[in-house]
C-alpha cells in the first residue's frame, strides 16, 4: 500500500521533471538578439536600439550561442558605418538591419582580419566589407569551423574598397557562402585551404589581382552560378589534391589566365559552365596529373589559347558535349593518355597559328569519337608523336587537312569519320607513321587529296573507305611504301581516282584472300582489291580485271561493285576477348599473351544452330603484333569453338605463324578439317605465343581470321559426293542439283587424310549442269595399289578462276594381296544413272560419317 507521504515525493519528482521539459524548449526558442548602432548608447544588455551597443565587437562578447547580433544601417539607426576589427567566437548570426548597402564594416588595422570566425555554426549576413590589405589578411577569414555562413555581403568592391583576399576558409567544413562580391582585392577573392564539404553559390569574385576562387588542397565542395570574370590570374583554380569537387553552371570569363584550372587533381566534375575570352591561356586547362575529372557541356569560346587543355600527364578525364570555337585550338591535349574526348563541339578555332579542332601531341590511348570540328583552318584533327589512339564517328567539315597524322605515329585507328569539304581529308605523314588504321571513312570533296600517305609511311591499312569527287585524288601515296590498301571506293575524283609516287610500292588488295558475300547469296574466297569508278571491269565473283596504279603495284583485283555489296566472312579480333565478323571499325587496342600461355576469342554472337564448317578449304588471316617478334618466335593458331571464352575445342584448322625479326604482320593460309558449331556455342581462335610474352594488336583492320564458308558455296549446288572400291580401281561419283558460272571440276588424292592432296586430272572436267539443273559425273582412278586408305576431294572451279573445295571422302581395302597393274587412264562419264557400284569384296567404305557427303539438299 502507498503511503501518502510516498504519493506526495513522487507528485514532487514528476513536477520536477515536467518542469525540466517545459524549460529546456523554452530556452532554445527565446535566443537573444542584440542590437548594434552608432548611435547607440551603449547599455547593457543591448536588448534595444536605444540600448545598443556601438561596436559588432561588443555585441559579441555579450552574447550567446544561437543569439542574433542586429547591426544598423545608414537608412536605420546610426551611421550604419563599423571600423574595428573583430573575433566571432561564440555560434551566433551577425546580421545587417538593411543590408550590405547601407551597411559597412572596415577594417580598424589593416593587419587584420576584419571578420576572423573562430566558431562553428556563425552565420555573417548583409556587409560591405574591406580594409584587411595586410599580407594574407581577409575580408572574412574562417579558421578550423564547420558550418559557417557568409552571404548576401560584398568583401572588396572596387580599388578603392578592398582587402588582400576576400573570404579565406582555412580547415573549415561544410561552410557556405551565397550571394556575395569579392572583387578587386590584391590576391583571391575567394580562397579555400585544406576545406570541405563548403557550399559557394551566386557569388561574384571579379577584377581581384589574383584569382576569382582558388581551392587548394579543398575537396568534396560544390560550386553553382558563380562569375568569375577579369581576374588578374584565373577565374577558377583547383590546387594540387584539391578532389571531387562539383563545378556547375559558373561563368569564367576573359580572365588575364584561364577561365578555369585544375593542377594535381582528380575525380572533379565540370558541368555547364562558361569560360570565354580568357586572355592569356585556356578556357578549362587540367594539369600536372589531374587524372578522371568529367568535363560536360561546358563552352569555351574566343580563349586566346586553347579552349580546353590537358597537359602533363592527365589521364582518365571525360570530355563530353562541350562546345569549343573561335579559340587558337579547340581541344589541346600535351603529353595525356587515357583520356575520353566525345560528342564535342570544335568549330571555327582559327587563332593566330590557324589552330586546329583538336590537338593530340606526345599523347597515347585516347578516344576521339562523335566529334565534329568544322572549320577549323589548321586541321580538323592533328596528331604529333601521338599514338594507339581511337578517331571514331567524327565529322570534319570545311577544315584545312581534315585528320591529320603527323610525324611519328603508330597504331592509331581512323574509322567511320567523315572528313569533307576541305584541303585534304586524311593524312598520314612523317617518318615512322606506322601500322595506323584507316577504316570506313568517308572523304568527299576535298579540294586536294580524299587520303593522303606521305613521307616514309608505312605498313598501314586503308581498308574500305569511300573516296569521292576529289579535286586531285581519291587516294594518293607519295615516298610511302608497305602499305594494304584494299576495299575502298573511288569514285569522280577530278585528276586520277588514284596516284602513287616517289618510289611508292603497296599492295592495293587484301593481305590474304578472305571468305566473301557478294551481291547476297554467292560466296567466294579471293583477293579483294578496290573498286574505281573508271575501272574496266570483269569477273562473275565481284572481282576482276587489273587497274594500272602509276608508279606502284597495279591492283590485280579491282572490285567490280563498290564495297557495300560485299559481307565478308571473316572475324576481326578485339580487346574485349570477342572477334566481330565483318566489322573492322572497333577501337584499336591490344591483348598480351605471355611466354608460353595462350589468349581465346570468341563470336560476338553463339550459333543459333548447328554451324558446320567444311572440311580442306583454307583458313586465312593475319596476325599483327605491337611490336616484331624475334626471328624463329613462333604462335600457333587454332580455330574451334567454345561455350562462353574460358574454354576451348579445337576444330581441326591450325597454323603455325613464325617472325622474321622484323615484320609485326604475319599471314597464314591452312587447311581445315570439318568442323561444327553446336547450338549455344561459340566460334573461337585461341593463339599460344611459344617463345616469349608478345601482344596481339587488336580493333580496327588488324588481326583476323577469314573463315571456310559458313554455308556451302552456290557456285554449285552439291548433292552427293562418294567413293567406290572397284576390283582394280576407286570410282567417284558426284551429283549436283544446280550450276552457277562453273567451269568444271578436278580431283585431287592423297594418302593422308589432312595433307599433300596432288591433283589426278590435268585437264578440267566439264561442267555439265545449268542454274536450273544440274548433273551426274562419275571419275575412275585405277592408279591405286592394295593395302592402302585413299582420300579424295573435289575442286569446283567457277568462271573467275575461284576454287571451291569439296570433301574429302576414303576407302581402305579390308584384306591384302591384290594386285594392281601400274597407273592407267582415268574414265570420266557425265550424265550416266546406269554406272555398275560393283561388287568390290575386298573393299570397305570407311570411316562412314566421311564416306557420303550430303551438302544442302537432295534432288528427288
């Protein structure tokens, strides 16, 4: 039982504690505001304009956390004018009665600060604020806080009015400055050292001797709307380690520097801003390892230098939707690799070098891709000592040389860029501009040259570009020699579609033959040289005739049709461990295979069905390697398939591909054997380097693999192809439903199941069959000996001299002892149902999945 004196000691502790919680709100709620004026009189507790105190400074040590200080202004109470000197050490809000306008604070000794926060959660609000010149002195200077305040002010505003810098945040965080001038001071207007997390918005820092806002050492803090303009050095400065910081929507302007610049920084991302007219250097300029920064969207228009600039080793960086014109060079980059250049605007960059779009010096593995300089009087794009670059999808219009690669580079790729309208559209030039891929570009109507290779040039490929209605030459090669030339259109160029001097010798066709397409539904394997609008044309393959090259090597296989009517049947390898069929236009890497180890490709895409590959038709391609390997080197190459990259089986072809010590281009044609592609499963070429760690160079027209064919030709449609054991000879039979420019057939024997195949018929055996039907043949090889496996293959040989194997197929005999007279003559017959299969005990048809080829369909 509670007793009452029990009742009565909790009723007491429950009061207690209501008070408690009545009193702590209340505390928060009436924070204190003191009153400051010059016409004050100065009485404690300053709670009243009458009572105001005549100094900031006095208000302060009155006060507070969480209280207000109220300053007056001319237009209010007092003069509205403050000289003194003063120490923000408690959390309080420093506030103008009406404003920066009306309301000023100067500095008492030059030698101070006129505003030193030594406290966290200070908010200054509303002052005009100057006379802190002394060295490294400031308008408002924020030591070691967080959350601080200024806004709505002006810290320097004219010669007259001024500070050494305007606001300084010194190992501060989370500060935030809004709305507030810092002009005309003799060193930054805004200065964070060693800060972050700060907030500064709308702010203008102009006409100050050094820089409009400097970040030194400052990280993670976001600028929004600032202006920056007529600085003595840079509008914007980002110092060494000065990392993620936000930059968006400033505008940086006709600075005595660079609008904006980043040195020894990373992982900063510019949006949206502008960075005009800076006089000296650069609208944006990343220096000094200012790695994976994001530029987007940004202008950089009328810079007396570059508009934007990486120097010194920046990689990483993303430059995407800028808008770069009228600057000395558009986008420069000195010595930085690694970098992304996309979707950039580069027009009319016409300075006193007659600059160029973009500028790539000393500068490796970067993508230049959806570009479009136009304009531009040097070049559109330029290259010096620049290699292993990617130019994808650019647009060049109306520039001097359109693409230009200038004096020592190598391994660059050029692909699906249309370079028009001006002096030269594609250069390459130098000594030791070497190994560099032009690919699917579109050069029209230069007022020179579509492609010119220039000066010592060598081993590079111009593959499948279109060339037209230049004034001089589609393509043109002069003192340049060892280059592939193959697969381009030339049409209506004014001079010659092409013109080789100098002592110029090149190849103007296909490394290799390579499995094709032509015209949709006719497969050929052959060389594939160019098409030229003034060629005298022949052939039935898409291929034919030779077109004289002056001064050089004619091209022996001049393509009858502009390249789009030919699909090639051939894989290019890339570095994302995929090979692409047909499509050359990848960007240019490289994979390394160690000593000893081996490197799988794989289909872009797994077989929607069975892919069978037919047996002893060749194998072609090239191998092209970074750098030579030693003589005697060797790498094998193996072609099969695979279930998704890590694994491999071997389909029957491969070749063995040795150095020479010199050349990083090696070529290989072999024979096959029939192979399949199941359901779900990959082609795939795996290459073992046997000797030591080399690098394949992957992307663009390098590396290949030109397959068999994925069908079977339609140079003739066979049904059957089959061998017979006769008493003293093998008998061949074959069938065909139908016959498309097919001049006839031979055959050839081996004993060996993969090699040494020598023909058996010197003269051809006539075709017989017709589009629309076909025939029966039979072939009788009485030259044979007992005890011996012999295996066959039928060669189809159409119009164009092109070759189409068929087979093989064996018989074995089953017992020994048969004596067979020496070689006789071979009996051919066409057309013949009533042929006698004989009898033949002593033979056997082995192995049987060998034995009866059934290609396609059968004739009913």
């Amino acid at each position: 039982m509670i007793t009452q004196n029990k009742i009565s000691v909790m009723s007491g502790a429950i009061l207690f504690i209501l008070s408690l919680t009545l009193l702590t709100p209340s505390a928060t709620v009436n924070a204190a505001t003191f009153y400051v004026a010059t016409n004050g009189t100065n009485t404690s507790p300053y709670d009243t304009w009458a009572k105001a105190a005549t100094s900031i400074q006095t208000a302060i040590d009155a006060a507070s956390d969480s209280d207000t200080i109220m300053v007056g202004s001319s237009d209010g109470y007092g003069t509205g004018t403050y000289t003194e000197n003063i120490i923000v050490n408690k959390e309080v809000t420093i506030e103008s009665e009406n404003g920066y306008a009306t309301t000023t604070v100067i500095a008492s000794s030059a030698n101070s600060h006129v505003f030193e926060v030594t406290s966290d959660d200070v908010t200054i609000t509303g002052f005009s604020i100057y006379g802190a010149t002394g060295s490294a002195r400031s308008a408002v200077y924020c030591d070691t806080v967080d959350n601080c305040t200024v806004q709505n002010s002006r810290c320097g505003w004219d010669g007259s009015y001024k500070n050494y810098r305007g606001i300084h945040l010194v190992s501060s965080t989370n500060c935030t400055i809004t709305n507030t001038t810092t002009s005309y001071n003799d060193a930054e207007g805004i200065f964070l050292a060693s800060s972050t997390g700060a907030t500064l918005t709308s702010n203008t820092a102009s006409n100050n001797s050094g820089d409009g806002i400097t970040l030194d050492t400052s990280s993670s803090n976001t600028l929004t709307g600032n202006t920056a303009n007529s600085n003595t050095y840079d509008g914007i400065r980002l110092e060494p380690t000065s990392n993620d910081n936000t930059l968006t929507n400033n505008t940086a302007s006709s600075n005595g520097n660079n609008g904006i610049l980043i040195a020894a920084s990373t992982g900063n991302e510019l949006t949206g801003n502008t960075t005009n007219s800076n006089v000296a250097t650069h609208g944006i300029i990343l220096t000094s390892s200012s790695n994976n920064n994001t530029l987007d969207n940004n202008t950089a228009d009328y810079n007396e230098g570059n508009g934007i600039r990486l120097e010194n080793s920046c990689s990483g960086n993303t430059l995407t939707s800028n808008t770069v014109t009228h600057n000395e060079f558009g986008i420069f980059l000195s010595d930085s690799s690694n970098n992304t250049i996309d979707s950039n605007i580069m027009n009319d960059n016409d300075g006193r070098w007659d600059g160029d779009g973009i500028m790539l010096w000393g500068s490796h593995y970067n993508t230049i891709s959806n570009n479009t300089a136009n304009n531009d009087p040097g070049d559109g794009i330029e290259f010096y000592d620049a290699s292993n670059n990617n130019v994808i999808n650019n647009t060049v219009i109306n520039s001097g040389w359109g693409i230009r690669i200038n004096y020592h580079c190598s391994h660059n790729v050029l692909s699906n860029n249309t370079v028009n309208d001006g002096v030269k559209g594609i250069v390459v030039e130098q000594a030791n501009s070497t190994n560099n891929t032009l690919s699917n570009n579109t050069t029209n109507n230069n007022s020179e040259d579509g492609i010119y290779l220039y000066d010592d040039t060598s081993d590079n490929i111009v593959y499948r570009n279109t060339c037209n209605g230049n004034t001089n030459y589609g393509i043109h090669l002069n003192s340049s020699s060892g280059n592939f030339i193959y697969l381009n259109n030339t049409s209506s160029n004014s001079t010659s579609n092409v013109y080789s001097q100098g002592g110029s010798t090149n190849t103007w066709y296909s490394p290799t033959t390579i499995y094709y397409d032509y015209n949709s539904g006719t497969l050929y394997k052959w060389f594939l040289g160019n098409y030229y609008s003034d060629g005298t044309h022949s052939g039935s393959n898409g291929t034919g005739g030779t077109y004289t090259i002056p001064n050089d090597n004619d091209d022996d296989y001049q393509l009858i049709d502009t390249s789009d009517n030919f699909s090639l049947q051939a894989w290019w390898l890339n570095s994302d461990n995929n090979m692409y069929r047909d499509n050359a236009a990848k960007a240019g890497s490289s994979v390394t295979i160690p000593n000893g180890g081996n490197h799988i490709w794989i289909a872009e895409q797994a077989a929607s069905s069975n892919i069978s590959f037919a047996a002893f038709l060749t194998w072609t391609g090239q191998l092209v390697l970074t750098s030579a390997p030693t003589s005697g080197h060797t790498f094998t190459l193996q072609i099969g398939s695979s279930t998704d990259g890590s694994d491999f089986t071997a389909g029957g072809p491969e070749a063995t591909l040795t150095g020479d010590g010199s050349s990083t281009r090696l070529t290989f044609s072999t024979n096959a054997s029939a192979f399949t592609v199941t359901t779900g499963n990959f082609l795939a070429v795996r290459i073992t380097s046997n000797h030591a760690e080399y690098s394949v160079r992957t992307g663009g027209a390098w590396s290949y693999v030109s397959s068999t064919s994925e069908y079977t030709p339609t140079v003739i449609d066979l049904v059957r192809f089959e061998a017979f054991p006769e008493p003293v000879a093998v008998r061949l039979e074959w069938e065909t439903a139908s016959e498309t420019d097919n001049l006839g057939f031979r055959v050839w024997r081996s004993e060996q199941q993969e090699s040494d195949f020598q023909p058996l018929t010197e003269n051809l055996i006539p075709a017989e069959g017709s589009p629309v039907s076909g025939a029966e043949y039979s072939f009788e090889d009485s030259a044979v000996m007992g005890g011996i496996i012999y295996w066959y293959k039928l060669e189809a040989i159409d119009s164009s001299g092109a070759s189409t194997f068929y087979g093989p197929v064996s018989v074995a005999r089953a017992a020994a002892g048969w004596d067979v007279p020496k070689a006789g003559a071979a009996t051919i017959s066409a057309d013949s149902r009533s042929l006698s299969k004989g009898v033949g005990t002593l033979w056997m048809i082995v192995p049987p999945a060998l034995a009866v080829l059934l290609l396609r369909r059968r004739r009913l």
